[in-house]
C-alpha cells in the first residue's frame, strides 16, 4: 500500500493542572484552550518537533467549562498558528473517536497534510473559583453560549418524573442488566466495585491521573460522608468525574511524512478501521434497557474483525457500560478495561475524555507490538476505534485483555490492511446485533441502530451528523 496514504499517530501530549502538585507555586489555573494548546505543543515534541508549523487541521472537542466565543480561534491564537481547516466538535463524548477517524480518513484519500484532534476542561478551576468568590482572568465569556445536554432531548415524561439526566438513567441499565444476569443487587455492587477497585490501581501508577490513590472494593461499595450515595445503586466512587483541570492532544500525518522525518515506526500507532452507531436520544424509545444495541453493533464489528486487542478503553462513565461491553467482547473475568483509570479516578473531562487514551497508549512506555481499543458510549451513540503497534508504543498493562473468539490478526498485519483509500473499500457495510436493522451506505464503517419491530425511526438518517455519515 502507498505510504502516503497510511495514516499514522505520531505524536501524543497530556496536560493536568491539578492545585497543590507544586508547592509554592501560586501560578493561576489554566483555562482550557491553554490546556489544549500546551498539550498540542507536548505532542508535537513527542513527534520530534516542528510539526505545528505544518499543521493543516485541527479539530476541537467541544468544551464546557468555560463559554468562548471562539475556542478554537483562542487555541490557534494561544499557538501562534492556524490552520487552514479549523473545525470545532459538536456536543458528544464520542466525537474524540470521531474525530481521530475523520483525520485518518483524510489522510487515507488524500495523501498528505498533519492533522491534529485537541480538547480540555477546567471544571475544577471554575468550581474553585465560583466557591470562594474569585474571578477568573480568562477570556470574557459569551452571554449567547448554550449548550444542548443529553437531557435536553429526553421525554417530557421523563423530565417531568426528574428522570432525565444520565445520573438517573444508567441505573435503569444497571438494574435491567442485573436482573437479566441473574444477579442479586448485593452481587452487581459487588461486580462494579471490584471492576472500580481495579482501574483505581491503574489510576494510581498513572502521572495523569486525578485521583492516584488505589481504593478496596469495600471502600467503593459502601456508602459512607467521603462517598455519598448518587442513584441506585452507585456511590460517589462508581460515577465519572468531571471535577478536573485535564486536556490531550493528538497528532497525525501519513507514514511517509513519518519516515521522511526519521519518526522510528517503532513509535507510530496506525489506527484501524472505526465504526459508529447510534440509538433513538429520547431513552424511553429505545427497545430494551439490558443492552445497548449501539455499543453492541460497533464492539461486534471489531471483535469479529480483529479477534482480541492487548489493551481496551471501555467508557466507563458508570459500571454498566464497561459491564456490558465486557460481556458482548468476551472478556474474561477481571481482565483490564482501561489503561487510564477510568473516568472516576483518571478523571472525566467531559467530551475529551477519549482523547486521553490515545495519549496513553503513545506515551512511549516500553512495551512490545500490540494493539488497543477505545470504545466510548455516551447517551445515544456508540463509537468505537482500534489502533496497532509495531514497536514499544503499547503501554504495558496488566495483561492482555482476551476476547474469546479468534486468532488475533497480527499487529503488522494490521497496519497494513486496516486502511484503504475510501474509494477502494466497499459502499456498504452491515453491522448486527440483536437490536440492528438499518444498513447504511457510507464511506466510513458506521451505522444507526433502531428496533427491528419498528424499522428506523423517522429522520434517524439526518440525526446521525455528518461528516460521521458521509
């Protein structure tokens, strides 16, 4: 295949402004496009510098922390650059994935470019802030900004009865999936506190992380003043955090530009094929609440793809959709879901929480050839991208995370078949599961997902937002 139309990740960059990591320093937080910017200038040393100057994209995750006018004109002005495409992110937690697969997908057809994916939040800086009366000098707010919350698209039924937030609706799946496991509420506590326990371990050998403290199972399930109960059955220490001052940066360009650098390929992940699916936004229109046809949908089409991934990221914005996840890949008991922490304990900022993990896996740990998952499920979409190794760009985890289903496709393999140019790969793809009727031709793998007793729910095809639909 043309190396110039391989897309490559070559560079990755953290940022974390956390209050008391360095004493004495009485510096003032940074609001989130500077978040966003020191990570792009992270990843662009990652990648061996002067990448920035050539930048020709750059794709903003929408951020709420604070209300620009124009975040992604602040970031770009924070730089000193701007790119001749500047796109800024719908609401959605999955539109890192998306737009990671979008940058790729560019690449893939037309060759050539640097393209960039960056976000950030400040909501801890703000909540600050806000409790002792301070001002932030930050750009003036707009008075106009608003935001549409996931809430916001719910039944009236459903606002009317307080039942409308996510806090109050994944419990309907947790409690549907309990039952539907043959599982006693003592037994499903117990499951996400033992799952919760583990990726605070991860958390905890994590530099990036918010909350690097290892905390029991018994800690996690039990009510008590330091961890309040939230909604059945989820304590303070089972929900995502988004009290965090966090922002990540990715970088990509084509192999060829990576070689013409001396990038070593060791060090370049090579995403994979991406999917997307999405289900009515209004909950109480959505067939069943023991499964979530969506996420099924995109975790089937890359099992069955790609057999097993050495490390996952499993949105885990509450302990049903890791739980759910984990039965549709396969995944042995206690296998790892995250190689961040989690969204409690890495920490949630909010839609660029996915953002996080690719910088994870790029961070450069010694490791060994492999592959890894990101899969985030966020209110009514499902999204979903693999990516593979050739050198010591895995992150070393605690062990592979063994999908039992197929020989695993090698990392090198991958590499080199995972991408085509979009006019050479077929115009439709299907996607199934239990729930799955609609086939959608598209250029990117993606779907939407509705119940097979009632077709596809009128206007779903305009719902999904484009370019993720072509």
């Amino acid at each position: 295949m043309d190396a110039e139309r391989v897309p490559v990740i070559i560079g990755c960059g953290e940022t974390i402004d956390r209050p008391g990591d360095c004493p004495g320093n009485e510096a003032p937080p940074r609001e989130p496009a500077q978040l966003m910017a020191d990570a792009l200038r992270l990843a662009d040393a990652d990648a061996g510098g002067g990448w920035l100057d050539r930048l020709g994209s750059l794709d903003v995750v929408n951020s709420v922390s604070w209300r620009y006018a124009d975040l992604p004109g602040r970031v770009a002005r924070l730089l000193g650059r701007r790119p001749a495409r500047l796109s800024y992110g719908a609401v959605g937690g999955e539109t890192p994935v998306r737009f990671l697969h979008e940058a790729a997908l560019r690449i893939a057809g037309d060759g050539g470019g640097v393209a960039a994916v960056c976000g950030g939040e400040a909501q801890a800086a703000v909540t600050a802030a806000r409790r002792a009366g301070t001002v932030l000098r930050w750009p003036e707010e707009d008075p106009g900004w608003a935001v549409t919350r996931s809430g916001d698209l719910s039944h009236p039924l459903a606002k009317a009865l307080g039942v409308a937030q996510p806090v109050t609706v994944y419990p309907f799946y947790e409690n549907a999936c309990q039952a539907a496991w043959g599982q006693t509420p003592e037994e499903g506590r117990e499951e996400s506190a033992a799952l919760w326990a583990a990726m605070s371990e991860v958390a905890a050998g994590n530099p990036s992380a918010w909350l690097r403290r290892p905390h029991a199972a018994a800690d996690i399930a039990l009510a008590s003043p330091a961890n309040r109960p939230v909604a059945w059955p989820y304590t303070k220490l089972m929900v995502a955090n988004p009290g965090v001052n966090q922002g990540a940066a990715v970088l990509l360009t084509s192999l060829a530009q990576a070689r013409t650098a001396g990038i070593p390929e060791h060090k370049l992940a090579f995403p994979g094929l991406g999917a997307a699916a999405e289900e009515p936004s209004d909950y109480l229109q959505r067939p069943r609440f023991d499964q979530s046809p969506a996420m099924d949908a995109v975790l089937a089409g890359v099992r069955d793809r790609f057999g097993r991934f050495d490390h996952l990221e499993l949105y885990s914005c509450f302990p049903c959709v890791p739980k759910m996840a984990a039965r549709t890949l396969g995944l042995d008991p206690g296998a790892a879901v995250t190689v961040t922490g989690g969204l409690t304990f890495f920490g949630a900022p909010l839609k660029t929480t996915c953002c996080m993990p690719p910088a994870r896996w790029c961070a450069g740990c010694a490791g060994h050839p492999g592959s890894g998952c990101c899969m985030a499920r966020v209110a009514s979409s499902a999204a979903i991208m693999p990516w593979s190794w050739r050198g010591s760009r895995a992150v070393r985890g605690k062990g592979p995370c063994q999908a039992r289903r197929r020989t695993p496709t090698p990392a090198a393999d991958l590499a080199q078949t995972s991408w085509r140019p979009p006019a050479a790969r077929p115009g439709w793809r299907r996607i199934r599961s239990s729930t799955t009727s609609t086939v959608r031709p598209c250029r990117a793998w993606s779907c939407c997902v509705s119940p097979p007793a009632h077709g596809c729910w009128p206007g779903s095809h305009r719902r999904m937002r484009p370019p993720w639909t072509c």
